[in-house]
C-alpha cells in the first residue's frame, strides 16, 4: 500500500507455499486477497513478491504474465518487490544452509536474478521504484578462496550492468539488495560496508553501483547481531551504501537460564536455520550455527541470546521470551528523520509453518492483517502514514 512520503508497504508473500507458479499464485488467491481486504480495501495494494527460481521461468512465458499483470489489473493489486533470495524450496522440508545455494558465485544465482528483474520491469507500476532481495551473497563456510570471493563481486557487476541496462531502456528505476543475515558471507553492517568497497575498487570510475545495487536491511538479521539502529544506518550512510529494502522482522531474545533453554526446544526445527549470538558479561559475541547446536554446546547463564527465528511483530514479550521490536522501532525513528532513506517497506515473518502454538494462535491471515496494523500503528505515530 502507498504511505506518506511516497512510502510502499507489503507483506512478504514467502509465508506461503509456492515453488511453482500455480503453487505461488494460488497462495495470492487464497490469502493475499484476503488480507488485503481486511487492511486496504479500497485503494492499491501492494504485494511483496516471492519467485523461486522454477515460478520465474513460468511467469516469464508470455501468456502467463499478461494474464497475471490483468489480474493485479482486476484486483487494484501491484508489485513494486520481489523476494529473490530462496531459489528453490521454501517450505515443507529441510531448507536450512541450501537456501544460499546456488550462491553469487555461479552463474545459476546469477540469471536467476536477472530474470526477476526482467519481470520486474514488467510489473511495477510507472512511477514506482522497483527491487529484488538477494542472498549475503553465500553461507561463511561455503567461501573457501579469494577466487570464490572475486567470482561473487564479479556476478554482482554483471547484475548491475543488466538492472542499469534494464532502467535504461524502460525507465523504471530498479535496484537489488544484498540482505545480510548471521553467519553469512555478509554479516553485520561493518561487512556489507567492506564488500561494497571492495565492489568499487574493481572499477573505480563506475558509480552504477551506487543506483543499482544496494542493502535489504533486515531488523531481525541485524538486531540478532546486537547492532544498533543509527550505528548501522549511519555506517552504512558514510560509505554510500544504498538501502534498498527495509524488512520489518522481529527476532527472538532470552536470558539463556534452565527454565528458557527447556522451552526454547520447542523453536527448534528441521526446516530452517535458527542462528544464535549469545552475549557474554562483558559483552563478548558467541556465535551458533543453530537452535540445537547451542542449546547442545552451552550451559545455563544469564547470557543474552538473539535467536534468528522470526516471530510476529505485535507479539508481547512473556516471562520466557522477549523480541527485538526496539530494533524496528528504532529503524522507524531514523526513517521518521530521512524518509527519503528507503521507499519500499515490507513484512517479514516467514516462519509461520514452524511457529510454535503459543505464537501460531490464530489463522495465517489474522496473522497477517494483526502485523500490518502494528506496524501501521508504529509507521502513524511518525508520520509516515496515516493513521486510522
């Protein structure tokens, strides 16, 4: 939906199943306009696309985009994003390290990500920016050589050089976000600023970069991290670096005790990835691969733990549990500051298969529409939307 400032906000339609196009958008019929019904009725509503890699070769076959650009038509619905940082299966099995693979340094990433951005260009309304989410360029330990490292930032150039060719021709700006995420190749806000440095010293006389490709920052990636909102933005802001997307996304925080390790088994899964950086005394950082691995490794402390395991924005911390929505608030304050900082705004809460019950007590689309109204709600009380 439109906000203030030439704002957009969607909710990232990764939640659901969808690996083939049928499959995609048979969840943009079944949920999508539901919950557009219940949040913005009457004016256009903006959808935060997820193509898998098999989806994308199907919508790009002539008569199933025209039909699929005819009912955006029909529904008062367009898109301005697009998650392309899964590639292949998102849901209903083991996903964990595979869902970096393949990663920037094959060409299979590559065109992959360049198809989006062809559909893209054909998607987003005149008028509106248009961006595509990518992975931290690889999981840490699948980098193994410079050579590795240089094939990535060499990928990334060719992206840039299409998405540039691409906004050329048609007029529509685009650009594509590197979204950072724990034991990532790109990690913390500090890393991504050293990455970019390094993309510009491959050509130093090339300032494309600094239109076409840019950060999705994730406020659970980064607040599991232990950054701080005006740090971040702010190192980022000195070196140039493009915010892309904003991902509103809640992270899971405990004091690792007894009684918290006991019932943080019930987050542990076999889809996903669960990272954790656990906080010492003297504010030291330990990270863990996942859930398990430190609840197997590491004794009962008062350590602070950031878990990667996104939970619903609106909810309340308990005795247990406690979240990270200062961090999302925090981000909110800055953009209240510099709303030119990033345009496009999106719902982040993808782990709804695996939530346990306490957090799972309602339907995916009361799930939905409660996060839109918290966030609205957060968004008005700055001013950049309107409050009901």
């Amino acid at each position: 939906m439109k906000l203030n400032h030439h704002l957009h906000l969607a909710y990232s339609t990764n939640i659901h199943r969808g690996e083939n196009w049928d499959e995609t958008f048979a969840g943009l019929e079944q949920y999508t306009l539901k919950v557009r019904d219940q949040v913005c009725p009457t004016e256009p509503y903006a959808i935060g696309l997820r193509l898998g890699d098999l989806a994308s070769r199907e919508l790009s076959e002539p008569a199933t985009l025209s039909r699929f650009q005819k009912w955006l038509e029909q529904h008062n619905c367009y898109v301005f994003t697009v998650n392309g940082f899964p590639y292949g299966r998102f849901h209903g099995g083991r996903v964990k390290e595979q869902v970096y693979v393949p990663d920037w340094t094959t060409c299979e990433r590559l065109e992959y990500t360049k198809r989006l951005f062809d559909l893209l260009a054909q998607l987003v309304p005149p008028g509106v920016e248009g961006s595509v989410s990518t992975s931290p360029c690889s999981f840490k330990e699948f980098i193994q050589s410079h050579g590795q490292v240089k094939a990535m930032r060499d990928n990334l150039w060719r992206c840039i050089d299409h998405i540039a060719a691409l906004s050329e021709s048609t007029g529509k700006p685009l650009h594509l976000g590197l979204e950072p995420e724990p034991l990532c190749f790109l990690e913390t806000s500090q890393e991504t600023v050293d990455f970019f440095d390094q993309m510009r010293a491959d050509r130093p006389q090339d300032s494309s970069i600094n239109r076409f490709l840019g950060m999705n920052y994730d406020t659970c990636h980064l607040a599991v991290e232990f950054e701080e909102p005006a740090e971040a933005l702010a190192r980022l802001a000195a070196h140039e670096v493009k915010i892309s997307k904003l991902h509103f996304s809640s992270a899971l925080k405990v004091q690792a005790n007894s009684e918290v390790r006991q019932a943080l088994t019930s987050f542990v899964d076999d889809v996903y990835l669960h990272q954790v950086v656990s906080r010492g005394p003297d504010s030291s950082l330990t990270r863990y691969r996942d859930l398990d691995e430190a609840l197997a490794r590491t004794k009962a402390s008062e350590d602070e733990w950031r878990i990667h395991f996104h939970i619903p924005l609106p909810s309340p911390p308990t005795g247990l549990f406690g979240n990270t929505a200062d961090h999302i608030l925090g981000v909110m304050d800055h953009l209240k500051q510099n709303p030119t900082l990033c345009s496009h705004l999106e719902i982040e809460t993808y782990t709804w298969e695996v939530m346990p019950a306490e957090f799972k007590n309602r339907s995916v689309v009361d799930q939905l529409v409660a996060e839109y109204r918290w966030c609205l709600a957060q968004l008005a009380k700055r001013g950049l939307a309107t409050g009901n």
